[in-house]
C-alpha cells in the first residue's frame, strides 16, 4: 500500500513545515528569545530523594522519617533546578507543606496499625506531579484529566503512572485504576523464562521519521543476548511490514468519532478556549514577527492538526491497516508474549531539534492508535551521559507482562541513573 505521489508530495511539505518551524524557533532564540543558564544540576546529596515512593511510604509509615522533611527535600531540589529546567510550570509548595504537617500528625496519633496504613494509603505522604496523558494504560478513568477525551479519544488518551523506579508502576496503577483493576493480573506471578520475546529494531524505515540511533540498536541487542544466553528466554526477530505506517495510523486514530459520532476535540480550539477564532497559519506569521500570545510548539501542532485530518475515505483505509496490524500482533503475543521497540528513533534531541522532526514521536503513538499495554524501561545511560530506554508491548490487559519485564530489565541494565553523577 505504498503511498500515492500526491500523499508523498502532502507529506514532504509537512515534514518541511516542521523543519521550518524549528529554524524559525532557533532564529528566535538567538535573536532575543528567553535565555536558560547552561549549568548542570548539582548532583542530588540528600539521600530522601533516591528512595522509591514505595519505600518512602514504608519509611513514613514507620515513623522512621516525617512527611514534611520528605517533601521539604523534593522543594528544595525543586527550587535548585527548576531555573534550569522549567519542569514545574505551577508552585504549590505552602499547600503541600500543609498536607505534610497533616500526615504527620495523623501518623502520631496511632489510630491505625502499619499494615492497615499500607492498605488503606500505599502511597501516604509520597510527594507526587502530575504531567499530561499520553499513552498509557487503558483501564485507568479519565476523570479530571485535561482537556477532556471525548469520543473515540477516550479509548486513546489515557492516564497513567510515570515512576523513576519499576517498583512503583504497578501498586501506583493499582491506586489509580479504581474499579478498571479487575481487568488487568497485576498480582499474577510471571516467570521471566516463560515468556515469549519478539523485537524489531526499526520501522523498516520510514519516510517521515528520523533512522533508529545505532545506540538504541545496540542497547536493544543486548537485550535480546541476554535474555537468550542468561535468562534462557525464547526470543524472536519479527518484521511487521504495517509498523511502517505507524504515523498514518495515529492521524486516522485523531480523526475517528467516537460511537456516537461525536468529533474528537480540536487542538486549535483548545487555543481559542472554545470560544476566539485561531488561525494557526496567521499566528505563525505573528509569531515571527513577535506579536502572537502562543508557543511556537502549539502553533506548528495546530497546524499539522488542520492539515493532517484524514477524510472519511483515507480514514476508512488506514483503520483496514489499524485492525489488521493488531490483529497481528494480538495473535503474535497471545498471553505469555513481550514485543521490543524503540520508544523514540533518537536518544535525547538538544533543546527545538523535535521541531524539526515532529513526526518522531510515532514511535509510541502507534500504540496509542493500537490500544495495547506499553511500559517504557530506561537502560542506563549511553557514553555521552544521554539516557537510553526501550519500550515493552504486550496483548491486551497483559500489563503485568510489561511491568514484570521491566523490572527485570532495570535491575540487569541499571535503570534510572541519579543525574549529576555522570
């Protein structure tokens, strides 16, 4: 089903618009945009903040450590690199310094044992952030999620945990996925040795996105000897001819109405708020001239929106590709099956390069558009200090699958790397 010249001339000019974009975002920033201290983020000392959430929950639990020195610790490193990064966009530090003296006090009051602490609250006086829903797990409720899924939206954006440690995943999923948690096993025990591994270095290539880094490849081959010489694992290369059209089958997922025909929420009228008109095009040319009120990102998006929504026809034929790749799949790794993946094509791009390759991101959209559990796995860092990382997929409500192979990974592979240390 290869593309028609007329579908590879659209995209050419979409992926040159992205590229586009970018230079004008590095332009701007030379010429006067805002300015970001080059400094490393001094290496974390306290000891608080290289502890798991479960374990500063048992720790808390315990009375071995106060709530409010624990979020005091994550304040302070808030405040050190915060300038550096704008990770934090909203400050909310007398509020939960609030919470914390809360907590404490009901912990010294005794009214509850340890274990009837754990029951009720795993996760008591663990600070925590919230950053927005992507591609997660399916079962978890999208209430007071923003902007709010409707329609076919619903069945792909979804929230879900995002942890430093492997541990957290599935008792914090646990917490979040209220009644939905019936239908995943995560309490099932799953023995590494029996699973059935499957793995694809690359899209076979694709014209709109970025080649695999040789990194990546190399990590992910590591992986596969050692689950094959160590583990004792069955572990097979596949090619899944239709991944190469991952990107296509995202559009078509952003163009489908719901069952009851509903049409999905337009980004650009998120920017208007539901009410001003947004010409995306007319705020790209404000923009250059340093008049428009929106973020170079937000317009390029509104843009790729407007002019990537597949008509009725188009839409029609990518979900034949849809249905029948994850027919594929679903019948590939049944229940006792993993898939591999590169999560991105790239290891961390420098600050606007994601302008000019906007399509990369299909990598993990494709299982957005596909509705399977994914756990991503950091491997450790490459010989520039950059983090690595892979993907793990499996078939439908197997999320213990992922969640227990990527635990074994983080301990093999070395995980999350405190940063600073490099």
């Amino acid at each position: 089903m290869a593309p028609s010249f007329t579908a590879r001339i659209q995209l050419f000019l979409l992926r040159a618009l992205g590229f586009l974009i970018g230079l004008v975002g590095r332009a701007a920033l030379v010429l006067g945009g805002p300015k970001f201290a080059s400094k490393t983020p001094r290496p974390v000392t306290e000891p608080l903040l290289l502890l798991s959430g479960m374990q500063l929950a048992k720790l808390i639990r315990q009375r071995k450590v106060k709530c409010i020195d624990v979020v005091q610790a994550y304040i302070n490193r808030i405040k050190d690199v915060n300038p550096m990064i704008n990770g934090i966009v909203k400050y909310r530090f007398e509020e939960a310094m609030k919470e914390a003296h809360a907590v404490d006090q009901k912990l010294a009051e005794k009214q509850e044992d340890e274990a009837t602490l754990e029951n009720k609250w795993p996760f008591l006086g663990v600070p925590l952030t919230v950053k927005e829903a992507f591609q997660l797990q399916g079962v978890v409720p999208n209430k007071g999620q923003f902007p709010l899924a409707v329609g076919a939206q619903e069945l792909f954006l979804c929230t879900g945990p995002m942890c430093r440690y492997a541990e957290d995943l599935a008792p914090m999923l646990k917490v979040m996925a209220g009644p939905g948690i019936k239908r995943l096993k995560l309490d099932t025990k799953v023995h590494l040795k029996d699973l059935k591994f499957y793995w694809m270095e690359h899209d076979g290539g694709s014209f709109l996105m970025s080649k695999v880094d040789q990194d990546l490849i190399m990590t992910q081959k590591k992986v596969v000897v050692h689950l094959e010489t160590i583990l004792g694992a069955s572990v097979q290369h596949v090619k899944l001819k239709k991944m190469k059209y991952s990107f296509q089958l995202w559009i078509a997922m952003m163009s489908a109405k719901g069952h009851d025909g509903k049409e999905p929420v337009k980004f650009v009228d998120l920017l208007g708020d539901h009410g001003k008109h947004v010409s995306p095009l007319w705020e790209l040319i404000k923009w250059c001239l340093g008049l428009s009120v929106y973020t170079i990102p937000s317009i390029g998006l509104a843009l790729l929106e407007e002019k990537l929504r597949y008509s009725n026809e188009k839409y029609q034929k990518f979900k034949a590709v849809e249905e029948s790749l994850r027919k594929e799949l679903v019948d590939m790794l049944g229940d006792d099956g993993v898939f591999l993946y590169p999560s991105h094509p790239t290891v961390a791009p420098k600050h606007h390069v994601p302008l000019t390759r906007p399509f990369n991101f299909a990598y993990t959209g494709v299982f957005s558009a596909l509705g399977l559990p994914v756990t991503q796995c950091p491997l450790g860092l490459n010989a520039k200090g950059l983090p690595l990382g892979i993907q793990v997929v499996a078939g439908p409500f197997n999320d213990h699958l992922t969640l227990a192979v990527a635990q074994y990974l983080e301990k093999t592979f070395g995980g999350w790397v405190c940063p600073g240390k490099f």
